[in-house]
C-alpha cells in the first residue's frame, strides 16, 4: 500500500510546485494546502476504456495543479477507486501531496451491477454478519459500524493506500426516509464511532459528510440536517477533540441554497460551517454539465478572464466565500485542461 497521507509539508510543496495564481490553494484548519478545483470520478461506465479515460484524467490533473481527488466505494461499482489509485502510482507525485477523499453508506457492487443484487447482499454483506437485515434502508445504504469498517478496509484496497484524508458518511439523509429522528441521530453517533474509530488507527484522517439534499432544504423537511446537531453528534462521541473536518454538497449557478438559505439556525449551510471550521467542497459544480454551454449573457460577462461556460461556472463556484474546493468529473484529459486553466487565475474574490 501507498504509505501515508497528505501533510502540511507535502501539500505545500506541491502548492509552490504548480505556480499557480493568488487564492487557488486555501489552508485548511490543519494546515493542508488544498487546490481550489478538484477531480471527481462518479459519472461513467463500468468498463475498462471509462478506466483508462478517469487514469489519465486524474494523472493530468495532478500535473496542472489540481491535488484534490474526489471518489466513493459505489461510484462505477468500486472502479473509480480502483483507477484512482492505479493513477496515484503511476503520477510520480508522493502521497503526502494529495489530498485524497472517498466515502461509505452506499451498498456498493463489485466491478458491475450482478445478475442477482440481492444474492450479492445475502453472500458478501448479510451471511459473513457485516451488516444485519434491519440495518439497511431504502434497500442500499447503511450506517452500521460493521458496515463503516467494512467498507473503509475496501476503499483502502481498492485505492492501494494506507490512509483515506478525507472518509465522508455519504447521503446520511438516506435514512431519514425510514427511521425517526431520534433513531437517525443514535445511528449517527455510533457511525462517528466507528470513524473515529477509523482515525485512531490512522486508516482514515479526518471525516465528515458528503450529502445531496441534506444541508439544502427547509429545517422542516424530512430530509433536513442540521449541521449543530451533526456537529453535536460527534461531540457527544469525542468531545472537542472529535476528527469531523469536512462537509460535502452540491453548490453551482443553480443550486446556491449554501450560501443563500439561512436553514442553519438563522444562517446559510456556509456560515455555520465557517463557524465550525469546517472545509466545505462543492459537488456538482458544473451541475453534470448542464452549466458548460448556453448560459445567459449576464452571466457570461460576469466574470473576466475566463474563456468558456465551464470555467466561468467553476468560477463562480470556487470563488464564493466559505467554499474550499469546488469537484468537478472529468474523464477526458480535454476537459481537464479546460478547467485546470482556473489555476492560473485568480478567484474572484
């Protein structure tokens, strides 16, 4: 395994490295430098010419400037991980330099979808007692500290590494569908036990949340999580010294809510976490390509020194207060210099 993690010392190095413009790397609260746009790896099939295109993409990003790397056990049923980490070996850049994330609470399958989903779950998962019948919900995910422990040991397979920087609970809102609050919020800390688990052992550095509508919608939404209460879970599980570092949502032209819905308490998702010193890394930047082409005019103009829809989204994105990193999926070396060619300007604020 790629021994390791990413070090103050070592994303800086890569930092001063990639000569890049003022304001494209942020310090995090422990002193990471973390590039401002990062690679992600969800979108795609499940085959060997999607792995080679996600290979050399990552590759390409790490030589422009980009050292964030974004993937999860069930994007492309465990080959994104798998890539991802043939990738970091063969880029040349050491380990203390990137800054690599995954996440667990998807029921992932392995390396396709099987004939029979159901047989896979009762013969990899149900009979060795990694998870038990009533700890899945909406028949695919799971916070079970079995589960968490599980599925980290697999990232780290999968990825060849020591140390997973950052390990999110993925879309925890899932169970809000099924179980009550109370029960959701007890699932919650024992799920941060595990991960703190996790992090004593050094198998993870640090962890938090990636969510989709989690931290967007009303506070009377079912889906609805407050961000003091999933903060307090992890006090409750390690006080103040708990690990939980990083939130994850979609954040682009469209989908703002973070930084204008005050659904936090009176506040916007991005103030709380700002409150918290928290890294905040926008999914969906370029909302799956939707914003790459045809933008209004005013938008268009609005930010100079950028030449294309998809800089001038990811522009926006990076750009706005309280977000670290904005991910974008690239899977063809193209588009990665498209949007690499970010490092070189500055942000707009």
């Amino acid at each position: 395994m790629f021994p390791g993690r990413a070090t103050p010392e070592g994303t800086a190095r890569f930092r001063d490295a990639a000569d890049a413009a003022t304001g494209h790397f942020r310090r995090s609260p422990d002193g990471l430098s973390l590039s401002s746009l990062g690679i992600g790896t969800y979108l795609g099939g499940d085959d060997a010419k999607t792995d080679a295109l996600y290979a050399a993409s990552v590759r390409r990003a790490l030589q422009l400037g980009l050292n964030v790397v974004d993937t999860a056990i069930n994007y492309r049923n465990q080959r994104s991980e798998r890539t991802v980490g043939a990738a970091l070996r063969e880029s040349g850049h050491p380990r203390d330099a990137i800054v690599l994330c995954s996440k667990g609470g998807y029921i992932a399958f392995d390396g396709e979808r099987p004939h029979d989903a159901r047989a896979y779950v009762e013969e990899t998962l149900l009979r060795p007692g990694i998870l038990q019948p009533g700890e899945i919900v909406a028949g695919c995910h799971s916070m079970a500290r079995r589960f968490l422990a599980d599925q980290i040991e697999r990232s780290r397979r999968n990825l060849g590494v020591e140390c997973i920087d950052i390990y999110y609970l993925h879309n925890p809102e899932t169970q809000l569908g099924e179980v009550p609050r109370a029960e959701f919020l007890r699932r919650l800390r024992l799920a941060f036990q595990e991960l703190e688990r996790a992090c004593d052992d050094r198998r993870i550095a640090c962890y938090g949340t990636a969510t989709w509508n989690g931290y967007r919608v009303a506070p009377d939404d079912e889906e609805h999580l407050s961000l003091e209460e999933v903060l307090g879970a992890a006090h409750d599980v390690a006080g103040s010294a708990h690990r939980f570092r990083a939130i994850q949502l979609p954040f682009n032209m469209e989908m703002d809510e973070a930084a204008t819905f005050r659904n936090q308490g009176g506040v916007t998702l991005l103030e709380a976490a700002q409150t918290a010193r928290l890294m905040v890394f926008a999914s969906a930047s370029v909302l799956q390509g939707r914003l790459t082409r045809q933008l209004p005019q005013p938008v268009r103009e609005a930010p100079r020194g950028v030449d294309t829809d998809a800089q001038r989204a990811l522009q926006f994105a990076r750009s706005t207060p309280g977000i670290t990193c904005a991910l974008v999926g690239m899977k063809t070396t193209a588009h990665v210099e498209e949007n690499a060619a970010l490092a070189k300007i500055e942000p707009l604020l």
